[in-house]
C-alpha cells in the first residue's frame, strides 16, 4: 500500500503499488501522488519503507509513476506481455481498496479498448475500489500484464487497467536521467498543473474562442479519457454540448464529472 501525505505529514491518499526490482523500484499510478509532498510504501510482511522520491513519470503517455523506495531483496514482481492477452482470459488484481491491504479479487479480461489511436486499455471484471490504484493486474502465470488506474461508478465490473508495456517507457526515461531521483512534489505539482497544458486541452479551448464547437467536442472528448478526474473538462465540454444543442448530452457529462473515480 501507498500512504501520501502533504508537508503537514497529514495523509492524502491511499493507492497500491508493485516493485519491479528488488532494490526499490516501484510502480504506482501517477495520480496517487498529486498534492502530495512525501509517500511510504507498506509491505505485507509489515515493513514500512520511505519513498526517496521519482525516478520517472508517465505523464504523456500513461497515468503512471516510478517511484525509488528504500530497501533491499524487495518482492519484485516479474512483467508479462500484454500482447498476449486474449478476451476471456482469467487474471487478478491484488490491492487495498479503501485501505484495505492485500486484497485480491479476480475476474476477466472482457474487452482491449482503443483509447489514442494505437494504444489498448484492458478492459477487466475484478473489482477494483478507491485505493486499488496501480495494482498490479495478474495473468495465471503471476506475471503483470496490467495496471489498474480507473473505474466508472454505476457501471457493473466496469473497470480499467493500463497494459504493463508502459513500464518499460519509465525504466527508459530512468535511464536517460541517469536514474536521479526528484523530489515526490516536484512530480506531484508538475503533473497537475500540465492537466491544462495537454495538447487535446489546448486545441479545445481555441476551437471553443474561434466558434469551433465540433472540434472542441472532439479535443475535450479525447483529454478526458487521458484525464478522467479533470473536472474543468468536464465543464467545458458540458459547455460544449449545450451550444451544439446536445442538452441530454450536457447533463450527463456534468453528472459524469462526479461519476468518474480513480481506482
């Protein structure tokens, strides 16, 4: 389990974690660590360890983070290969939901989901809660071939995880920053301010200023699957819809604003 705190060292957030080394490599979601300034790793066997800080973000790509913890012979976990994945096949998520630590529950995989163009969310029936954020998302082999960021409320196991293959584009960063750790607020703010920076968000609000609305429906659409928690997308596309006549549409997105949760 991952415990975040703000400089006060009152808790912020509760997620999950997985290392990937036995020297402290661990994998998160990225949005665990916003509007924090410091993190501690819980593991099973009791120990807590301090988070030293970020080895990489996923910011442009995924919703995920390499944290460095302390520690040695830590239980890596070993990564599968998402490509091999078909409909139907069975796999776990091991979490603490609501806080919840080692909780494991299992499912399918019911669905590989086009999100940007040419990449593939998976689509899975375990149930994941508030605080199953960067589970690790197991195959029957005990390899990750996932990991699980998102849930939509209201609808029955319908839950999201991010294809392991993402982890290799951290370790590569890691490696181009010669592995130098930042500080955990550094990430953290950088990651929420760059929300509004997207690309997507930006394209918007000029299609909105030059009476675009199509292409701003479009734009806004595509930011909040990357950023399903950003309640000023949902409020302007809400905006959007109303001017493109789509009351019902307008109502719902606004409703779904609060309906979108973290896993």
């Amino acid at each position: 389990m991952v415990v975040t705190s703000d400089s006060a060292g009152d808790e912020v957030a509760t997620g999950t974690g997985f290392y990937i080394s036995e020297d402290g490599m661990l994998i998160t979601n990225l949005h665990v660590i916003e509007n924090s300034d410091s993190a501690v790793a819980k593991l099973a066997d009791g120990r807590v360890l301090p988070v030293l800080g970020v080895l990489a973000d996923g910011y442009t790509t995924s919703d995920l983070v390499l944290l460095k913890t302390k520690g040695n012979d830590l239980p890596a976990l070993k990564l599968g290969n998402v490509s091999k994945i078909e409909i139907g096949q069975r796999i776990a998520v091991v979490g603490s939901p609501l806080g919840l630590e080692g909780s494991v529950s299992d499912g399918v995989v019911s669905g590989l989901r086009n999100v940007e163009g040419n990449k593939n969310w998976i689509q899975i029936t375990a149930a994941i809660s508030p605080g199953s954020s960067g589970s690790p998302v197991l195959n029957l082999d005990c390899e990750v071939v996932g990991i699980a960021t998102m849930m939509i409320q209201g609808g029955q196991s319908l839950n999201f995880a991010i294809p392991v293959e993402a982890v290799s584009s951290l370790t590569e960063q890691a490696k181009r920053r010669k592995w130098i750790i930042s500080p955990i607020k550094d990430a953290a703010e950088s990651a929420t301010l760059r929300d509004l920076t997207d690309t997507e968000y930006v394209g918007a609000e000029k299609a909105r200023e030059s009476g675009n609305y199509k292409e701003a429906e479009t734009l806004l659409e595509t930011f909040l699957i990357r950023h399903p928690n950003n309640e000023q997308g949902y409020s302007d596309l809400g905006d959007v819809y109303l001017r493109l006549e789509k009351t019902q549409a307008a109502l719902k997105v606004l409703k779904t604003g609060s309906s979108f949760k973290p896993g």
